[in-house]
C-alpha cells in the first residue's frame, strides 16, 4: 500500500543524570581538582599521565603514587568549536585543545577560550566558581599572558604526593573528598518514520492499529516493517487488528525512580494483539500487579479522543477483559 502523504518526523530528547563512582585513584584526581590543583600519576617509565589512570599502561600494574602538575601547559594539537552545542563549556566560539600542561607528559583535553588558538601556544587554567563536579571544576583553559589571574600559581611540576604527606599532601577532612561525580547526559535528535511507521503512527491518530503482512510467510509485524526479517520481501499487505489481545511475558516494577509517574507497583508486559505474530511492550493496570499472568486477556483503554496524536500513547494501558486465559499453546511461539 503507498501513501502521498510525506513521512512524520519527530525532535527526540533523551536526557538524564549520570552518578558514578569514582574509586581511588579518580577520586583523589577529582579532590584534587576541587582544592584548584590537577594531579597526575606517575608509571613505571616514569611519565606522568594526566588524567591519572588506575593501571599503567605498560605494565597494568596499579598506579598510587600521584604528583601535581602545573596549571599552565601547552597545545599539542587542537580543533575549533565555532558554534557551541548545548552543555559546552562555552557559550560563545571556542576550540578544543590537547594541553599537555607543565610537569605532565600525556595531554589533557579541554577547552580554551578563544576562537583560534596555535600549536605550541601556552595556555593556564580558570576554574569554575563552584567546585566538587569533577573535571568541571577546571572550567576551561585561556591563553597565558604570563600574569595569571589570581586562581593559582600555575607554577607546580612533577611534585610526588604519593599516598600523603609531605607538600602538596592530596588528603583533606573527610566532608571535602570528592566520591562521586553527577554528568548529565543529553541525546537530542530528529527521528524521521519509515513510510510504513508514518502509516501506523497516523492510523493511532484515527484510534486504528495497524500492522504489515509478510507476503512469504505470512506473519503481521506490529508495529509495521518496510521488510521481512526473515524472508527479507517487502510487507504491502496492510492488516488492522483489533485492541484486545494476551499478556505473553511481563514484569512487575517495585522500585521508585526520578521522573516516575506510576506509583509501584505496576506491570510492564508484552501485548500480543490478537492476529499479531509480534508482542509490544504497554503498561497493564486495572488489576493488582501479582494477578497479571502469562496468558491474561487484555484491551486497550484509550484516552480520551481530544488527547489523541501520531503516538502509541493514545493507549493509556491495558486492562483484563475478563476473558478466560488463553491457553498456553497459542502464545508459546511469540514469548
């Protein structure tokens, strides 16, 4: 089946907060930079890593013994960042840069804050006003007049600090070591549909499901594909299906996370619609959650229709019907 109407396209955003932790080594890397300073480790060759890895390199041996480099350094190589993407350091244009700084023999990637900067160009760090973010502690780097700016001498090299003691000693009060490190995470994008999706997407608008037929082995594939998986035709024969079919597998959510909006616990289960051979994942309520089974009847509970768009969620959930279950055999081949 053809269609004139162009296929839909969506701006997608997937956003959330990373938290990680940082262990030992890290964790005195990223204290270190909360206290304004940059620490390195030390290998067996005797280079010093920025950032300090957890094992050497050449040995895989685990690395203790850290040192603070300068806070002024030098481009190796870099690139220009002439339009800034959301959550970059900057605002305003800018490069990114590999600065290896004084005391180090690894380069550290950051950014400088100018539009175009030079190989060889000396550089020194400026440090964001809030600390304990982790290498967002150091905000960027800017090109070095030789002044500095009150934010560091910038004139630490090479000084071992190994477990404590001694200068430039890494251990402070217990509330001031960094554990943990918060990124947020951001995925923006423009999803176009396939032609056979946009179908789909516009027959939810009008409260229909529809599926696609594989001509060779005669499954229905919901939602629709331009081909058969498994035969590899392309599927032209459009199919509705009604909004009742059976729970095949399913879980029951008991664990509260950010942004939920169903208090647990509730069910999330494969819905095999009736003269479907592929199951999709809805919500199943109107029930408690530890009398959803395998085999359970359900239909689709729509919104109301002033709330319908191009969106599976024109179904709120799904609810028993009532029915008795289906007998094993005839879901058994779609779990």
């Amino acid at each position: 089946m053809t269609s004139s109407l162009p296929p839909l396209s969506a701006p997608l955003d997937i956003e959330f907060d990373y938290t990680r932790s940082l262990g030992s080594t890290l964790g005195r890397f990223a204290t270190g930079l909360a206290q304004r300073r940059v620490l390195g480790a030390r290998g067996s060759d005797g280079r010093v890593h920025v950032p300090p890895p957890e094992y050497d390199p050449g040995t895989g041996a685990p690395l203790t013994e850290l040192v603070e480099v300068g806070q002024v350094g030098t481009v190796v190589t870099w690139a220009a960042q002439p339009q800034p993407l959301e959550g970059q350091p900057l605002r305003h244009p800018f490069c990114w840069a590999m600065i290896r700084l004084d005391g180090a023999d690894t380069p550290l990637v950051h950014a400088v804050d100018a539009p175009r900067v030079a190989t060889g160009m000396r550089v020194r760090a400026h440090w964001a006003d809030t600390q304990g973010n982790g290498i967002r502690d150091l905000a960027y780097f800017v090109p070095d007049d030789g002044q500095g700016d009150g934010q560091g001498d910038g004139q630490s090299g090479g000084q071992g600090i190994g477990q404590g003691g001694g200068r430039g000693d890494v251990r402070t009060r217990q509330a001031e070591v960094v554990t943990t490190v918060t990124t947020p995470i951001r995925l923006r994008y423009r999803h176009s549909a396939s032609p056979e999706e946009s179908r789909y997407l516009r027959g939810l608008a009008q409260g229909r499901i529809l599926g696609q037929r594989c001509p060779a082995c005669d499954k229905v594939y919901l939602p629709p594909r331009g081909a058969c998986p498994t035969d590899g035709v392309p599927t032209v024969d459009e199919v509705e299906l009604p909004d009742r079919g059976i729970v095949t597998t399913f879980c029951i959510v008991n664990v509260p996370f950010l942004g939920q909006r169903i208090t647990p616990p509730y069910v999330a289960a494969y819905v095999l619609l009736d003269g479907a051979d592929i199951a999709f994942l809805h919500l199943v309520l109107g029930c408690p959650a530890d009398e959803v089974r395998m085999g359970l009847r359900v239909e689709a509970a729509w919104k109301p229709r002033d709330q319908w768009g191009t969106t599976l969620e024109n179904i709120d959930h799904f609810r028993p019907t009532g029915e008795p279950d289906a007998p094993y055999e005839t879901y058994a081949g779609h779990l």
